[in-house]
C-alpha cells in the first residue's frame, strides 16, 4: 500500500497566546483539503492541540472524557471558556475609540478597524461603519479633508485615496534635497544642467520663528508701555519717567496715577536729581505761571543721573497704540 500524504500541518494550540476560534478555523480548512470525515474530525483535534490543552479539554468535558463527545460540542466547549461571547456594546466603543496613532501607516490602520469589528455585530452595515471610522479616526487633516469633499465615498474607496496620498506623500519627502550629492552649499539643488531651484526649506523655518514670535502673548501687557508682546524687563521704556505723574517706569499712556499731579514729591524728586549734578532744575524743568513746575507732553530718559527731555519726533512710537488694547490706552 502507498502511504497516503496529508498537505499541510496542524500544530499544537498556544493555551497562553493562542485564539481558539482563529485555531479552530485552521483546523477546519485542514480537514477540508485533506477531505478528512466526521468520524475522524475529533481524534485528529485532541492528537494535535498538544498536552496543555488536552487537559485543559478534560476537565471542561468532566465527568465525560472529550471522546464521548462530539466534534461540535468539544469545540464548543472549549470557545465558552476561552473565548466567551464578548458584549456588542464594548465590542463596539472599543471600535468607535480606534484612532490611526503617530508613525501608523494606512494598511496598519485599516487591519486593526476591521480586527475590532468583527465582534461588533454591525451585520450589513459593517462597510459603513469602516468608512466613518476610518474617515474620522485618520490622523492627518489634508487626508481627512479630502475624503470628505467626497460625495459618494465607500470605504474600499476611502482607503485607495488616503494609500494614494499616503504613497504620495512618502515620495515627495525622499525627493526633497537633504544636503547630500546634488546640493549646493547654498541649499540650492541641481538636476544635471536644468535651472536651480531655491531651497524653500529656510523660508518654511523664518515663517515658523516669525509665527512662534507672534503666538507670545502677554496678558495683562508691559507696564511701562502697553504692549502686549513683550514684558517689562524687555521694555526700552522702563527707564522713562512718565510726564503725567513724574515716577519712573512708565509711559503717561499706561499711568497708574492719572490723579496725581506733576508738582510735590514728583517735582522734588526732579529737583534732587538735577541738584546731583550741581545745576538747578530751572534750567531743566520750565516753570508755569504758577511758579510750580510746567506740565510737559514730553517723556524724560534718565541718563548719567540726569533727566533729559527726549523730542517727540525722536520716538514716534511713544504714543503709539497700535500693540495695545484701546481698553488698556489712557489718552494725555
């Protein structure tokens, strides 16, 4: 008699990692191309699953031994315990929690969505459910967007234009210059005797500096003149005595003291300072009809102990308003 060969080979089931069902399914494709009969279906299971599992099978089919049993209900035994009817519900919000996550390529993405749905119980709306989930859990805005422009969109349809833009993508990257052979000091790259194309790349990153500069922005502004972009250790006015009030440390347009006049300890302290330097304050500081110190719509820098009156024409952005909140600005 000729020995009879089998194709294929059944191994032993993994009792730790293994999945009964997926084992199960490999056990029936192998009975099929081996044409395998009923009768024998069942000594070929408990010959293949390994020591493990076998007696795992043993004390499920208690006070039977798995041989007095069927095929079917030794099968069915065993997925009751291993793998028990899972909820639809939590089957299902496992799905709807799917996203593509970094680095996840598209084909990654559409095997782990089709993996959690299949316990889902979605019946004949399984492709719809795949294409929203797809469509909204994608990671990349340009893709997204661009399935949505579509009217009519399948989900076979949405993976083949989100692999495309994926392939794309992937090729515009490896054919941008990197410094290598066919690149110029000066970033410029050469293909043979065509015309040099500018690298774009130092533009893309000025843009990017200029738009982090412009994301900075300081809630209450800089006390010393308003602006909402920088603080007050950064201000070229912090030096400045306001000439609505007389202190330093800020212009007249963010005064904290509109009340207070410019005469009194404002004018003493000008006094003081210009008594330092062994010159009176007549010669700095004009007097009024009065005779108290003369209201001045200049700022004074203080320099070398000095106050010195700085032209308005000399700092035109003095008064500028343009970087401040109108709420903030309080007008001479």
């Amino acid at each position: 008699m000729s020995k009879v060969s089998t194709i294929g080979k059944l191994s032993e089931f993994d009792l730790t990692n293994g999945n009964w069902r997926v084992y199960v399914d490999r056990v029936e494709m192998f009975y099929k191309v081996n044409s395998v009969t009923d009768d024998m279906k069942l000594p070929i299971l408990i010959s293949a699953i390994g020591d493990a599992a076998y007696e795992l099978m043993v004390t499920l089919c208690s006070p039977k031994k798995p041989s007095e049993l069927t095929y079917a209900e030794v099968v069915k035994t065993m997925e009751n315990h291993l793998q028990p009817p899972p909820s639809v519900l939590a089957e299902r919000f496992r799905f709807r929690q799917c996203r593509q996550v970094k680095g996840q390529s598209i084909k990654d993405y559409v095997a782990e969505l089709k993996k959690l749905s299949r316990y889902c119980d979605f019946s004949t709306t399984l492709n719809d459910n795949l294409r929203d989930q797809f469509a909204c859990g994608i990671n990349n805005d340009l893709f997204r967007q661009r399935l949505f422009t579509e009217s009519e969109l399948d989900f076979e349809k949405a993976v083949s234009i989100a692999s495309n833009l994926e392939a794309a993508e992937r090729d515009a990257l490896a054919v941008e210059p990197s410094g290598g052979a066919g690149t110029s000091a000066e970033g410029v790259h050469h293909a043979g005797t065509s015309t040099a194309r500018p690298n774009t790349s130092q533009f893309a990153g000025a843009s990017r500096q200029h738009a982090n500069m412009a994301a900075v922005h300081f809630k209450n502004g800089c006390t010393a003149c308003g602006d909402r972009y920088h603080n007050f250790s950064e201000c070229r006015f912090q030096s400045f005595v306001c000439s609505r009030c007389g202190k330093m440390g800020h212009l007249r347009r963010v005064c904290p003291n509109p009340m207070e006049d410019i005469g009194g300890a404002a004018a003493g302290r000008r006094r003081d300072a210009g008594a330092s330097t062994g010159r009176g304050a007549r010669s700095r500081w004009p007097r009024g009809r009065s005779g108290g110190p003369r209201r001045s719509t200049n700022a004074y820098w203080l320099q070398n102990n000095e106050y010195q009156p700085m032209e308005e024409q000399e700092f035109p952005e003095d008064e500028c308003i343009n970087q401040m909140s109108l709420a903030d600005y309080k007008p001479a």
